[in-house]
C-alpha cells in the first residue's frame, strides 16, 4: 500500500484505489498479456490519478504508476552498488563441453543426476532491482560487477517492473536480477517509427535496448518498448525457498515476468534435448535469445559448489550461433530483375551467421544504400533475423578505407546498357531496355518455366541462361523452336535429358488460359488477376484487343493495370 496523506482522506483513498486498479491492469497487460480492461478505459484511469496528484502534489509517491511516464532528466547517472556481485557466467561451444559441466557439477556434489533449470539466455542488458519493503528503491546496471549505474528513474518507466511488489511473503530487502528487451515485435515498430520520422533505425533488437536504458532524459526511455524479464535474486534479507524453480515462482507471484520457456530437466541429455529444441524454435521466439543458461535447482548444492573468480560453478551459457557477424563489403552489384528492377546487391566475404554462410545481402534500392551508406570496401554487421534473408544492419565507419566512394546507380543497364530510369514515386530503377535485355530475357523464360506458370520440367535456371547467352532463346517463343541438338549441346546435358526436356516443352503447348495469362509475366498481373482475365475474355485474343476501358470492366483491375496491359501484352505474346 503506498504512503497517502491523512489529512486528505477522500482524495487520498481515491488516490490509493486507482493505483492499485491501475497497478493490477498494467500487469494484466504487460507481464500476463491478458489484458482486462480496454486502453481508453485503462487512460481514463490514469488521467483521473493524474489529475488528483496535480491538484494535491503532496501525495504523489515514486511507486505511483504516473511516475512510470519518466522523470525530468539528469546531468550524470550516480552510482548503484549490488548487495552481492552480479557475476558472468562461464560459456558452453558444444554438447561435449555440455557433458563436462554436467559431470564436473555431478563430481563436485557426488551426485548420480542433477536438476537443472533451462532458461533462454536473453539478449539485453542486464539489470539489478533493489525492493526495500517491497517498494523498489534503486536499480543499477551491471558495471564492474559490484558497482554499476544508478538507472532507477529509467527503470521505473518499464512497465514489467513492479514499482512495488504484488502478495506477501518478500524478504524486507531484496534484489531482483535480470534481462531487460525489446521483443522482436516491439522492435520492428520501433524502427518502423523512427524511419517515419527521419531517425535512424537500430541495428538489432540488444542495441536499441541499451541505448534506451542508458539516457539521461528517463522520457526518452518511457518512449521505448522495453520489458525486464527476470532470471533470478542477488541479495536477500532471508531465505526465499530451496530451490531456483520455486524462487522463479515466487517472483512471479510477487509481480515478475519469468520466461515462460524457463524449464526444469534432468542431467546433460535433458539440457541438450533443451537446447535442440529451443534452437530449433529461436527464430519463432518473441524475443531474441543467444544462447541457454543452464542451472543447478538446488539452492543448497550451489552453496557447495561455489564459485571460480568470475563465475559460478553451479551454471553454465551454452552460446547458440552467432545471427550477426561482421564482415567486408568486396563489392555492390545492380543486379537486374525480371521485371527490369535494380537491386544493388552487396558481395560479401562470406561469413557464417546464425549457423549458414553468407555471400550476398540485399540492399534493396538506392535509398537504402545511401540511408545506410554502405560503399565498396566497407566492414559491415550482418545479420539474420528470422528465416529472412541477411540483411546489412550496419556500417563500422572507423574501419571505412580512405578511398570508399559512395555508391552510385549506374545510369546505363550493366547487362544491356539501355537507360536506367527511376518512375517518379517509385524507390525502384529501372532497365527501360524490355526484352531488348538479355537480363529480363532470362528473368521472363524463367518465369515462365516456373512452377505456377507453364511448368517446363527440367529448364532450370543455369540452362535458361546458357540458351539466352548463346543466342538460341530470346522470348519464350523460341523455346518451341528449339532442336534436340541445341539442347543436347548445353553443359550437363546428356541425349536423355535433352529429349525429355523437349517433350517437357511440347507439353506446354496445351495449357490453360489462366496459367498462360499469368506465364507472360506481364507487369503487374499475378495468378488471381490471370484467373480474372481469362474468365473475363475467355481467349488471348480477346485480351490482347480489350482496350484500357474494357480491361477495367474486369474485377480488381485498376486504372494503372489497365493501362498498362495493352502496352506491355503485344511485347510479350510471341508465345503462341
Ligand atoms: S544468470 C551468476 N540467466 O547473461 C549468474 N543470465 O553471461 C548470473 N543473461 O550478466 C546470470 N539471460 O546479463 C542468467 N536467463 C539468464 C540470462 C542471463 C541473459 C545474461 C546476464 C548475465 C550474462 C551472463
């Protein structure tokens, strides 16, 4: 219960009752994630406290949840020293060294199997909360590991920490370790946001984290979707329980957000089927993790085993690979598309991130590489988030060589020297070159072939591009003209193949209408507008002569498409 002022005892009980229901909706919300109340419901709540703490500011108390919108900022941050060291752990590169943990904790309490709690080890800064009667006092960052920085008035502004701690039972002083994040999911808005307004965007999920923690304008820090998971207690006037596990659940009876991946099992075979499992689940996780901490249970059995000068016996960090990585930018390539878009793709010395190695990144467009302003020659980080492809997160300017120009797009096609031109509204150039391009003659058979288009069994890639670079194969139409010895005569192509790829082609020749539609990769029309068409029309010629006001007749077809169509469909329909 907070401390009100008795000569107010209206206001006063009012004051207490909307902390405490506000208090009780931000953790259904934050921590639960099963919110009770709708936000307009919950801001009516918070503008009426606030209200009755403008008119009476002798009653406001810094566990009030008004105070979590950030106090007025400060020159320096002071000094917050932890009850006991926060201490690293020693880390863990395979399962053998896995097995040698588990024997070597095994050996040091002569025990036959051990208990341990599995935890993701989170990627964020690592924090300490210091509850004097249950109120929170004063949070530090980790420093030196018995000194580190007064950020009790940032911390006060995330919502996962509990001002003041729900139930009973808290020992009279007690320190709460653990993570603070950004969620993945916090994290793309955040960014979002920031490009919207001109800023520039963090480079991963820990970074952003850190740098909102470490501000001296706590409004900054409540501006951020930063949530504190907690993974464990330092300093305690007594006892909590017996063991990790129900220490864990202790906290979150008192308010805490535990992990909910946290996990008890058994001896090394039941870590390393943990960590199998939560591996092959990282990129589905809400919040980025690097590796997995694993913990003896037993309270008792950690005081036996103690500690080496930097970290406990009783625990372990078994590191997942790395998802970002730095590397050399060898060089930026516009490569041409299908549709004649150029990307600007960066080469990379390659690098193993998250487990695969990386060659290319995309860099989408030129604005991107100017935003970035990444240049030939640049280290760079990169990194792999999900099962997205690499991504170029950053640039180390202190390692930029002396020469680095930034990059330009080239004003010539780098595959058919037509012009490069840039659509007013669009971020995308442009080869104007069409089917003159042998880059879109490749890119317009391969489609073609594809899957959901004709379906061309056995015309892979690398043959598309031999029989356009050799001159055999200019627009699909060519395909039907082609001779067994022209075929057989490619690289790894043997009688068999050839004769079969053929009768591939020759299959083709009867299709449906849709599919062909939608195999002319014409600009914008994909397979449900293909569908529209062909039911529309009926037969190619009748789409070939719709005019721009008949094709907008046709369900889903808009001005754009529609004037598009009849100029790019004539270029295209050599086909039949
Ligand atoms: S336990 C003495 N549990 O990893 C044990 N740490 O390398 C102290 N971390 O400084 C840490 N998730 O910032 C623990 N579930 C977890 C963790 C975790 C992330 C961080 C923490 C610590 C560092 C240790």
């Amino acid at each position: 219960m907070s401390s009100v002022d008795s000569r107010q005892p209206g206001v006063a009980q009012r004051i207490a009752e909307l902390r405490q229901t506000i208090d009780y909706h931000n953790y259904r919300y934050y921590v639960l994630d099963d919110p009770q109340i709708a936000d307009i419901e919950y801001d009516r709540l918070l503008r009426e406290l606030q209200e009755l703490e403008t008119q009476h500011p002798e009653l406001v108390t810094p566990d009030s949840p008004t105070q979590r919108v950030g106090a007025e900022p400060i020159a320096a941050f002071g000094e917050a020293r932890h009850g006991v060291p926060m201490l690293s752990l020693d880390n863990i590169f395979s399962e053998a060294e896995l097995e040698d943990f588990d024997r070597r904790v095994r050996e040091g309490l002569g025990w036959e199997h051990v208990d341990y709690v599995a935890e993701p080890k989170l990627d964020g800064l690592s924090v300490n909360l210091r509850y004097q009667d249950g109120l929170l006092v004063q949070a530090g960052t980790r420093g030196d590991g018995r000194v580190g920085e007064d950020i009790t008035a940032n911390i006060r502004t995330v919502r996962t920490v509990p001002l003041r701690l729900q139930g009973d039972g808290w020992p009279e002083l007690l320190e709460v370790r653990g993570e603070v994040v950004i969620r993945r999911a916090d994290f793309q808005r955040l960014n979002e946001l920031r490009l919207d307004q001109g800023e520039k965007p963090f480079a991963n999920p820990r970074n952003a984290a850190a740098g909102s923690l470490r501000q001296l304008d706590p409004r900054i820090t409540a501006a951020r979707p930063l949530s504190f998971f907690t993974f464990g207690t330092g300093a305690s006037s007594e006892p909590i329980d017996g063991s990790h596990s129900a220490v864990l659940e202790r906290l979150r009876q008192w308010g805490f957000l535990v992990n909910d991946q946290v996990k008890k099992v058994v001896g090394a075979e039941g870590c390393e089927t943990y960590y199998r499992d939560l591996l092959a689940r990282r990129d589905e996780l809400p919040f980025e993790i690097d590796g997995i901490v694993y913990k003896v249970d037993d309270l008792a059995a950690r005081e036996e085993l103690g500690f080496t000068a930097r970290a406990p016996r009783w625990a372990a960090a078994h590191k997942l690979p790395a998802v970002e990585a730095s590397t050399r930018v060898a060089s930026i390539e516009p490569s041409v598309g299908r549709t004649g878009v150029i990307t600007p793709v960066a080469n990379l010395e390659p690098v193993a991130v998250g487990g695969v190695t990386v060659s290319r990144a995309t860099l989408h467009n030129l604005d991107e590489v100017r935003r970035k302003d990444v240049r030939e020659g640049d280290t760079v980080m990169v990194r792999r988030a999900g099962d997205v492809i690499p991504e170029i997160t950053a640039v180390v300017v202190d390692k930029r060589p002396a020469a680095a120009e930034p990059w330009e797009m080239p004003a010539s096609c780098p595959v058919c020297g037509s012009e490069v031109q840039r659509l007013e509204g669009q971020a995308a150039h442009r080869c104007i070159g069409g089917l003159y391009c042998p880059a879109q003659q490749v890119g317009a058979v391969i489609h073609f072939a594809s899957r959901k288009a004709m379906d061309i069994d056995g015309l892979g890639d690398k043959l598309i591009e031999q029989l356009v670079n050799k001159g055999l194969v200019r627009t699909v139409a060519d395909l039907f003209a082609l001779s067994h010895e022209q075929v057989a005569g490619q690289e790894r192509m043997g009688d068999k193949s050839a004769d079969n790829l053929l009768k591939a082609i020759d299959r083709a020749r009867k299709t449906t209408l849709p599919r062909l539609i939608y195999a002319l990769g014409i600009d914008q029309v994909g397979e449900v507008t293909a569908n529209q068409l062909a039911q529309h029309f009926g037969d190619l010629d009748a789409v070939m002569q719709a005019d721009e006001e008949a094709l907008q007749t046709v369900p889903d077809i808009g001005p754009v498409v529609a004037k598009a169509l009849p100029i790019s469909l004539p270029s295209r329909i050599t086909a039949t």
